[in-house]
C-alpha cells in the first residue's frame, strides 16, 4: 500500500512538473523571440543608418554581413548590384591569391590580378587611378578575402585641375575669379577658399550659407555625410595653408532598407505576434481551467464549513468534473486524484461527525445508566443512615448486622465503579502501570474461574474451563489481566438468562496463546456487536448488582491492546457469542504434557 501511495505521488508529481515546465517553456520561448525581434530590429536599424550614411566602409561592413563566399564562389544578393550603381560605386572581392573572384560595375582597364605590393599601396594611399577605394580584409573558416570598394572622384579631380590652373598662393585672383565661378555654378556647385583658421576668405559658383567653418563642422560633413545637405570634395595645400572646399547640393534619394534583415525583421514580427497571441490563448486557457476547479474548490469548502459533507459537490458540479461514463473530463484529468482526496476527506468527515454524534449519544445513555446506578446504592446507604441516626428504632444483633452488610455491599459497588473509572484513563493515556511478568495462563485462568464457580450468588450459571495441553506463559500485568478475564465473564454472566453455560478454553496455535470465552446465550445482534467495545455503551439486562455501567467491554479491549494481543467477537441472536483473545507466547521450554 505504502509503495502504491509513493508510486501514485511521484506519478502525480511527473505529471503536474512536465505541465508546468511546458508552461514555463512556451513562456521562455515568448521571451527569446521578442529578444531576437529586438536584436534584428537593432541590427536592421543600424544596418540602414549604415547604408543612408554613404560612407564607403559602413557599406562594405554591411554588404560583407550578406555576402556568401565558398572557394571562388560569391553569392550576393540582388539587392546590393543595384544600390552600389546608384551610388556609383563598383566592388571586386579578390581572394588570398590576388586573383578577382567576383567584380561588380568594374570600369575597364581595371586589373583582375593584384600583386601583394598593389594591394597595399592601394590600403594605404585609398586611390587607384582616378578612383577613391575602401578596403576591408575579411578571414573566416581559414578563407582569406579583400573586399575592394571604389568610386570615381569626379569632384576631387576636379578640385585639382582647378587649384593647379586658378590659384595662386592659395586664393583666386581677380582675373580668373569670374571665370571660376561660371565653371562652378555651371556644374551647380559652391567653391570656397577656408583660411587655417575656417574662415571663408572667397566664395564662387552657387553662394554659401556659411561664413566659417568650426573645427568639427568639416569631420561632420565626412563622417555623417547623409546627415548633410551637400557632397563636399577638398583640396589642401599645405604650402600656403589654404583649404579649397566644392560643395554640390545633395540629391535627394530614395530610402534604403537591407531586404535580409528586413526580411528576418518580418518573419520574427509575424513570429513573435503568432507566439504573443498564443501565449495569450493559453494563459486565458489556463486561467479557465486552473480557476475553474479553484472555484470548484472553495464552494466545496464553504458547503464543508457549513457541515454539509454528504454533497461536497452538487449533481451540476459532477456533472462538470465526470463524463458519461464516469471518467473525469479532460479539463478536470489533471486534479483527479485532488478531486478523489478531497471527496475522500468529506466522507471521512461525515463519518467523524456520525461517530460523534453517537458517541454522544452513548454518553448521554451512559450518564443516564450512571446515574441510576449511583443512585441506587447511595439512596440505600442514606436511607440506613438516616434510620440509625433519627435514634427512633432499637436494633438488635442481626438488624445491625444485615444493615452494614448492606451499606458494605453498596459501597464496594461504588468503589469498583471509581476503580473502572480510574483504570479507563489510565488505559486510555497509555499508562504503563505495573511491569508486565511472565504469567502461566493455565492456573490463572483456572483460579478466575474458581472464584465464580465458588459465588453462591451465581448459582443459576454454570462454568467450565478446557485448559491448554501444554503450560501456556505470556507477558502479562497481573491485575489488569484478571480484570480483563473479570469483565468477559461478568459480561456473560448478565447479559444471559439463568441457566447458560458459559465455558473458558486455552490452546496454542503457531507463536500464539488463545483465549475463548463462549456462552450458549441470548447472542447479540450486528449493532450490538459493533458497539461492544465502545466506551459507555450499556447492553441489556444489567443487574445492579454486578459491576458494569458501559465501560467493562470498553476496558477489556484497551487491557487486550496494552498486552499487544487481539480480541474478536462472534455471535448470533439466539446461538449464544464468542469471545476470542489472542496474545503472543513467551518463548519457555515446553512443559511436560499433563496426564
């Protein structure tokens, strides 16, 4: 039983852990997904700031992210061709051999094979030809690449030209100022001459909106060039400090957005909404079916509180939690075996509140027997005493003689009934009274016996004993084991009608010494018999002159229990009762068998 109860728990403990933990998981799920949703969303957000800023490197860093390469093989996707000639710029991937892999809007004449001497003269002065270049070295999984990212300098090449043919000691003179500012505007561009200081000196073409220049104004211009209204190209002349600047009006340009980010960014949204709104789903779910029994629960409760135990819950309510066939439904599967406990607990509770109310019953029985059997005898001591007292009648020898026999008679019977009182408690707080000793069973039974044998009152009864062939020796406490033998008798003694024979047996089976009790009596009946042992019930037929009010029987199962025996009753109306008492044998030698 006790392993069916531990296999039953950790079963209901697997079941409620792995609900849980999925539960827990669905949750964690939603929490990683809304992460990568925010990372991508980061990640998309920088990307794009990335590709408005038009600088060179931020776009190799993002198109090296898209880019697949195994071997000579490049993957780019579509997306890129397309945005590099807007901005015209042109792309060759060139592996560790300097041999080109991949070329993209290439102008002729460029080369396909770059020396290791070109490659780094290229990194260090970012020009080849009349182009600026970006590179970016990149090595993953032991496959080494160059990116190299150029565009034409028209404006730069320019700036030259003009600084070359216009200026002298880093300014335009009045003679060609005119003719410099026609070529400027005719390309719809602003050239200023900056002293060291960022001060506009001159100013040709379209006219400036700025007087001076702060000392980070022009970092700003280069570093965050989407961030500005123009594309600015500069010369400098280191000789005469002189800084020439030509500024064209930046046109405007279509947002650009990264189609695989943009792509994990959609997928991961659509994600993240699936997993919030099932998520949500389930936790209305569980709500409804956590609360549901809850509910369930606490009516269950309250009708408990009120007392009403034989329907803990109501027809409807069962026929929420079982089906058809008297199986749980799924939505109660969970809490079957709270549900089964907790109609359990209610029946016990019944059952508690039944056994109370007649134990109730039986004292109030009792207290009625008690007092009749109080009364008697002291009625019959105070009427004597009042008799001797008034002095009104002359006693002689044998008067007096009867009157205290009486009084004496009376008072043992009150004595004994105090005496059962106080054995009751100590019985029923496990006190352990006298040491237990070993005890032959078959000259004590045999003297108690005598003792009822040899009462002249009982001369309406026979008695017998059937001793054990072989001496019997048990654990006992002496005075509570005659006491016990006291009561089986006297029970049988007044319970039965005059003539019934009422026979003490003893034998030994297996490790074990029996006693039986049996009477050719009246019998008891099945409630009868199942009250027997109940403190303060009172059987029929008693006599006041034998000492019982109730808690004889009571006394004799709480004496069989002290000596760790067993006792059990068997009867029937009309056929007489038995009364057997088992206790453990003590291990002696055997006894000589008695001829």
């Amino acid at each position: 039983m006790k392993k069916q109860e531990k296999f039953k728990r950790s079963r209901i403990a697997r079941r409620l852990g792995l609900h849980f933990t999925a539960q827990l998981f669905t949750t964690w799920l939603l929490v990683l997904v809304i992460i990568l949703i925010s990372l991508f969303t980061i990640m998309y957000y920088i990307g794009n700031e990335q590709l408005k800023s038009d600088l060179p490197s931020d776009l190799l860093d993002s198109l090296s992210v898209e880019t697949t390469i195994e071997g000579d093989s490049v993957q780019l996707p579509s997306f890129w061709p397309d945005q590099l000639k807007k901005k015209g710029y042109w792309l060759q991937i060139i592996n560790e051999s300097g041999q080109q892999i991949y070329a993209l809007n290439v102008p002729e004449g460029m080369p396909e094979q770059y020396s290791a001497a070109d490659l780094l003269r290229i990194s260090d002065t970012r020009r080849l030809n009349e182009y600026q270049i970006t590179t970016l070295y990149e090595e993953i999984l032991g496959s080494r690449n160059l990116y190299l990212l150029g565009r034409k300098d028209s404006d730069g090449t320019r700036l030259e030209e003009w600084y070359e043919l216009y200026s002298k000691n880093g300014q335009v003179p009045t003679s060609v100022a005119e003719t410099l500012s026609d070529k400027a505007e005719s390309i719809g561009a602003s050239l200023v001459v900056l002293d060291e200081t960022g001060l506009i000196v001159q100013n040709f073409g379209l006219p400036s909106d700025k007087r001076t220049y702060g000392a980070l104004d022009l970092i700003k211009m280069r570093q965050q060039p989407a961030k500005s209204k123009f594309e600015v190209s500069y010369y400098y002349d280191p000789s005469s400090k002189y800084t020439w600047l030509l500024e064209r009006p930046r046109e405007g340009e279509e947002p650009t957005n990264q189609p695989i980010f943009r792509t994990f960014l959609i997928i991961s949204v659509i994600i993240g909404i699936a997993i919030l709104l099932l998520s949500l789903g389930l936790a209305v779910w569980h709500g409804y079916r956590y609360g549901g029994p809850l509910l369930l629960f606490m009516r269950g409760f309250e009708r408990m509180g009120r007392g009403e135990y034989e329907q803990v819950f109501t027809d409807k309510e069962r026929r929420k939690i079982f089906g058809k066939n008297n199986r749980f439904r799924a939505r109660y599967k969970l809490y079957h075996e709270v549900i089964a406990g907790f109609s359990d607990m209610a029946d016990k509770l019944a059952f508690a509140r039944s056994e109370r109310l007649r134990l109730e019953q039986s004292r109030e029985e009792w207290m009625t027997g008690i007092s009749h059997d109080l009364r008697t005898p002291l009625t019959t001591i105070q009427g004597y005493g009042h008799l001797l007292e008034s002095g009104q009648f002359s006693w002689n020898e044998d008067e007096l003689r009867e009157a205290g026999g009486t009084i004496r008679e009376k008072s043992t019977y009150m004595l004994e009934l105090l005496q059962d009182f106080s054995l009751t408690f100590e019985l029923k707080n496990h006190t352990p009274g006298e040491k237990l000793e070993p005890l032959e069973l078959n000259e004590f039974v045999r003297r108690a016996v005598l003792r009822y044998v040899n009462n002249v009152t009982l001369q309406n009864v026979a008695f017998d004993f059937e001793e054990s062939a072989t001496s019997l020796r048990i654990l006992a406490n002496p005075k509570w084991f005659q006491r016990l033998l006291d009561n089986l008798i006297s029970n049988a003694v007044k319970h039965n009608p005059p003539g019934t024979e009422i026979v003490l047996s003893l034998k030994r089976e297996r490790e074990f010494a029996f006693i039986t009790v049996r009477d050719n009596g009246v019998g008891m009946d099945e409630e009868t018999q199942s009250r027997l042992f109940d403190r303060y019930y009172r059987g029929t037929n008693t006599d006041e002159g034998i000492d019982g009010v109730g808690l004889g029987m009571s006394i004799a199962y709480a004496v069989v229990a002290a000596h760790k025996g067993t006792i059990k009753v068997e009867s029937n109306i009309g056929e007489g009762t038995i009364i057997k008492l088992s206790f453990p044998e003590l291990t002696s030698p055997t006894c000589d068998t008695k001829q």
